[in-house]
C-alpha cells in the first residue's frame, strides 16, 4: 500500500510505501516523486535504506532531485515510522 505524504505547488505528490522484503528478507520502502506531464509522469523513485534511485522517468531537473533526495534522506525515520504503522492515522 501507498501512503501520501504531501502534493507541492508544481503537482508533485510524494507517496511512501508500506514495508516491503526482497528474496533475502531484507526490509526495504519505496519513496515516490510523481507529477504529471503532457505525455504521463514526470517520476522519481528512491529506494530506502539504500537511497538509491530506483526509476527515473520524464523531466525533473537535476536541481529537483537534489531537493528530493535531501527530503528522502531527511525523512527516512519518519517514511520507516509511517510504513511500519500503516500509514498516517487522522483524528
């Protein structure tokens, strides 16, 4: 499941991802850019605790995904506490 984390001015939503395993157990979440474009989405997905870029479609500027990864890398405590809860709860 995917959970919302916020939508920025320009369109942007960023999504984070319940807890996921690979083949050897390891946990790991998605964190995920997207916006609309002319011809689909403009995406970025990290990939955490490794931080890496895992996909890379359409136009974000170099300078947006330095902003994007510093979100990612700033958050991380918080996207892990969000996943391993089931998301944000409201009141």
């Amino acid at each position: 499941m995917m959970h919302e984390f916020v939508t920025y001015a320009d369109g942007t939503l960023v999504v984070s991802s319940d807890i996921r395993k690979k083949e050897d157990g390891e946990e790991y979440i998605i964190i995920c850019f997207e916006r609309p474009a002319e011809n689909g989405f403009d995406t970025v997905i990290f990939e955490l605790p490794s931080y890496e870029i895992v996909k890379k479609e359409g136009n974000y500027t170099d300078n947006e995904i330095a902003i994007f990864k510093t979100v990612v890398e700033r958050g991380a405590g918080y996207f892990f506490d969000i996943a391993k809860k089931g998301g944000v709860q409201s009141a």
